[in-house]
C-alpha cells in the first residue's frame, strides 16, 4: 500500500508537470527560448529522476513541498512560466489533495 502511494504521487507529479515540460518543441521559439527550454528540459529530467528515486509517499511529500519554494527551483519555476509551461506550484492543491486521499502525511 505504501508503495502504491508513493508510485501515485511521483507518477502524478511527472505526469502533470514534468511531462508537459519534456514534450515541449522547441519549434517556432526564439534562440533566446530554445536555450531556455533545453535548459528547463535538462532540470526536469533530473527532477524526474530524483522524485522517482525517493523511498516512500512521505519523502515525495517533504520534496515536493521543498520544491515549491526552494531558490533553484523559483528559478527554474521563472523561466518555465516564461515558457508557457506549468510547475509543480500548477499542481500544488492537487498533489495536496491527492497525498490526503493517499494518507500520506509529512508531519
């Protein structure tokens, strides 16, 4: 069950914020744009990997929630928005609702 919740919230998370970003072409974008997006694209695969390598529902929880206000990922959220395309702060009350269904809990 544990490992059901957090297969859920990783494969929420990827599918509602880190998909959309890593599906983007760069296709009529600006040079300026495209070195963004590969920039973004490169952040996001990490982000991918490291939300998929957490060991419970509860660490992608703490994680997520990091990242919502975190320097390097305001960063990233920045130039994502200037991309037209979501960040996890999109998904934020979903993912929040989804973690209380689940009964995952960070405190």
């Amino acid at each position: 069950m544990a490992a059901e919740a957090r297969r859920e919230l990783v494969d929420f998370v990827v599918e509602r914020a880190f998909d959309p970003v890593m599906k983007a072409k760069p296709d009529g974008r600006s040079e300026s744009e495209r070195r963004k997006l590969k920039d973004v694209q490169k952040a996001t695969r990490a982000e991918i990997e490291r939300f998929r390598d957490y060991g419970s529902a509860r660490e992608v929880l703490v994680n997520f929630r990091r990242d919502l206000d975190s320097d390097p990922a305001k960063k990233i959220h920045a130039e994502l928005k200037a991309l037209d395309l979501p960040t996890i702060n999109d998904i934020r009350d979903e993912f929040e609702e989804k973690a209380r269904k689940l009964g995952v809990e960070a405190d």
